[in-house]
C-alpha cells in the first residue's frame, strides 16, 4: 500500500468537506443544538403531580394534613368525590385520595383514583400515601394502629397498561412522520437533479397539476405504510387502543400529508441525497425530542415550551395519546384543537412547497 496515494485520498476528503458549509454546520452545530435539548429536558425538575383529596374528617383529616408537607405531590382538598372525579378527567388532576374518618372494624379503607395514563404517577402517589399515613393516624387517630386497605382503580387504561401502551401510541405517528419524511426529500430531490421536474414544467402540464400529483403520489406510498404500522401495532404488538381506530388513521394521514409536503419543500435548499438527509438532526430529531412523547411538555422550562406548542408533532402525540389510552372521539375539545393544527400545519407546508418550486424551476 502506497502510504502518499492514501494519503492523498485523505486530503481531498478533507478538501471536500472544508468547502461545503452546509454540512459542517451540521456536523460540529446540530449535535450541540441536540445535546443541549437533552440537557435542557432531563435536567428539569420533573412537576410534582396535582392529586386531589377528599376526606371525611378524623383520621383522613390529619392524613391529607401530612400529605400536604409531601415533597413528592401538589395537594389539592376537594369537598366530593364527585368533583374530584371531574376534574380528574379535564386533566385538571393527576389522581385523588378518598379518605375515611376512621377505621372499620380495625381496617382503614383508602382509595387511590389514578388518571391512568402516566406511569410515574402509578408510583409517585402510593408511595407519598404510605409516607403520610402513619404520622396521620398517630395525630388524628384512636390508640392501636389499623390495618391499612389500599384499594387503587384508574379513571383510563387498567392496572395492565404498561410502558409500550403508554408510549406506542405516539410511536406510530412518529414512525410515519419520520420514514415518509426521508423518502420524500430524497425521491423528490433525486426528481429535480434527474431534470424529470424540469422536463414536466416545460410541458403542457399546469404548475398545480405538477404539485398535486407529487403529492398525492407520495401520499399514497405514505398512506399504505401508516395502514402497515397501525395494524402491527394494534394486531401483532396489541397496543392498548379505546378509541376509534379511523381517527386513529386519520391523524396519522394528516402527519403523513405534513411529512410529504414538508420534505418536498426541504429539499430544495439541498443539493444532493446526502444534503438532504442532513435535515433529519435539525427539523426532525428537536420534534421528537420536544413534542412530549419523551418529557411532558408542562416540565420543559417556560420558554421551550412556547417552542414544543408550534411543533406539529406536539399535537399529533397528545391526539394519539387522548384517542388511544382515554377514549377521546371527535366531540372532544382538546382532540378538535389538536386536528385543527395539524390540518393548518398542512395548509401551510402545501403553500410553502409549492411557492418553493415555482421558484426553482422558474
């Protein structure tokens, strides 16, 4: 082996890399940004989770008053059941305490309401319970101490729900947002360096017709693979699902039609496959990691969340998650709110692909 003809090689590499700014910037900036959201998200203090208690007086009384010097949740004191109950399902709490004034036959009945969704509050609640409740019984209770009942119900899911429930969801519109995303800006971008976009807008072909059909091209391909996904991880996974599984579908088509415009317009500030590709740690890799399929959005700092709310896969990862694991149809509030962004998000990147290629081909 001839160590300067290698040598040589090595240089114009080098060379190659020295004059093409773009991708330097994404090798030395892109993981700092990346990093740095890590940073940012895991070294937050997680939010302590709102749990609501109703007590009875005597001995659930002084329980819910040494659960309120807990460090580990936000004590909130409701007069019924009944409002704890419907503030837990406007999200408003996390879970709530039903209490008694005193034992029953030496046992003390307690009931835990969880949410059901989030698995830290599974652990974080019973365990703050178990801390309180021997001070509680010492200040507000008869002598001896009772057998302590713990019964714990949760409002959605069910005490099998597990980590690839919670997070499976979600997964399935990342999947597609992610994968049709890359096949996109890569084929499209491979169209316009082969001329054959060129050689359609210079035929009778209107420049909508042109547009249109790209998309729709590529929304079909997109559309088969969110059919694939779903029905693996409803079918082969057995991804816990309440929900209807059309709206289900219809999210991830909205995410598939953002990703197919999204990568028809990204592509045209790159050059080549590899530029394009390029894309994937900037645009595509914050989503994931602000969008609260990792860290809930209420923990990120102030200002990022601002961020995480402009984010369309934000909205697609709360959708999934209320559909899936509540049950939530089109008639509720928060899953109107979250298809309306995705639709507008849509309307945007269309416009702003089909802008971006009557500027290049003109």
């Amino acid at each position: 082996m001839n160590l300067r003809r290698t040598l040589a090689i090595t240089v114009r590499l080098l060379a190659q890399f020295r004059h093409d700014h773009r991708t330097l910037a994404i090798l030395f900036v892109t993981p700092l940004i990346v990093f740095g959201l890590f940073a940012l998200l895991f070294r937050t203090d997680a939010t302590e989770p709102r749990v609501g208690v109703v007590s009875e007086g005597g001995i659930g009384e002084a329980i819910s008053e040494s659960l309120g010097d807990s460090d580990r949740i936000e004590l909130v004191e409701l007069g019924a059941a009944s409002e704890a109950d419907a503030l837990l399902r406007e999200g408003e709490l996390d879970a709530y305490l039903l209490l008694p004034a005193a034992p029953s036959d030496g046992v003390l009945p307690i009931e835990i309401v969880l949410e059901g969704t989030d698995q830290q509050v599974r652990g974080i609640v019973p365990a703050a319970l178990q801390e309180s409740v021997a001070g509680g019984m010492r200040a507000g209770g008869p002598p001896g101490v009772p057998e302590l009942e713990v019964e714990v119900r949760s409002l959605f899911g069910d005490e099998d729900l597990d980590t690839l429930d919670l997070f499976g969801g979600p997964f399935i519109g990342l999947i597609v947002f992610f994968l049709v995303y890359v096949v996109t800006s890569v084929s499209f971008l491979r169209e316009r360096s082969q001329g054959t976009l060129e050689r359609l807008m210079a035929s009778p072909l209107r420049r909508a017709e042109v547009v249109v059909g790209y998309m729709l091209g590529f929304l079909v391909v997109a559309v088969v693979q969110a059919v694939e996904v779903l029905a693996f991880g409803l079918l082969v996974l057995d991804l816990y699902n309440v929900g209807s599984v059309l709206l289900v579908f219809a999210i991830e088509a909205l995410l598939a039609l953002a990703a197919v415009n999204l990568g028809i317009f990204l592509s045209t500030f790159a050059r080549t496959e590899f530029q394009a590709v390029q894309f994937i740690p900037l645009v595509i890799v914050p989503q994931i990691l602000l969008s609260g399929l990792i860290v809930p959005v209420e923990s990120e700092p102030e200002w990022l969340q601002v961020v995480s709310n402009a984010l369309p896969l934000t909205y697609a990862v709360e959708a999934l998650r209320e559909v899936m694991l509540r049950g939530a149809d089109l008639a509720t509030t928060s899953v109107q709110v979250d298809l309306a962004v995705l639709v507008g998000f849509c309307i945007v990147v269309i416009l702003a692909a089909a802008m971006t290629l009557r500027r290049e081909v003109a």
